[in-house]
C-alpha cells in the first residue's frame, strides 16, 4: 500500500495504520514534520526499518528545506517518482 500524507501535524494515529512493507509519502506541508530535529524523528526512524519514507523535492524546495535537514533514510523522489510508487502500489491511501 502506499500512503500518501498531506496532513500537518501528522497525527500519530497514521502512522500506526502503516503496515510493513508500506510505502509513504509526505506531500505538501507534511514534509515540514520529517526534519532531523521534528518531533516525529524517533517514530520515522523506527518506520524506516521496515518501510521506505519518499518526499517530493518540488514539496522540500518551494518551503525552504534542505536534503540535509531530513530524517536519514528518507528518499527524495520527482513526480516520476511519484508515478513510479502509484504504479507499484495498488492500493493508496490519502492523509489529509
């Protein structure tokens, strides 16, 4: 499944739904929640393990942030990305 969140702040309630081997992606002002010094930076971590976390560049850099700012681990994708992650996956739920 993959998960695509625009909601900010993410509720952790989210996070809970996403099942292993789930893909997500932050949109939007969700990627101002995944930054190393976030509050959600323990729980993104843990995710990681059994997940893969994509961001949108074009989302990071019309608000300012840096690659570098980010949770390690989580891949920054184009919309060819992001259509490459609809085709893989199914089923896609929509956070908002």
């Amino acid at each position: 499944m993959l998960h695509l969140i625009f909601q900010s702040p993410i509720d952790s309630a989210i996070l809970e739904r996403i099942d292993s081997g789930d893909d997500v992606l932050f949109l939007e002002n969700a990627v101002l929640r995944i930054l190393k010094n976030g509050s959600l930076c323990v729980g993104l971590t843990q995710l990681l393990i059994q997940n893969r976390l994509y961001v949108l560049v074009e989302d990071i850099e019309v608000r300012g942030v840096g690659i570098a700012e980010l949770i390690e681990g989580i891949e920054v994708i184009d919309y060819s990305g992001m259509v490459d992650l609809t085709v893989k996956n199914p089923v896609i739920q929509s956070w908002f």
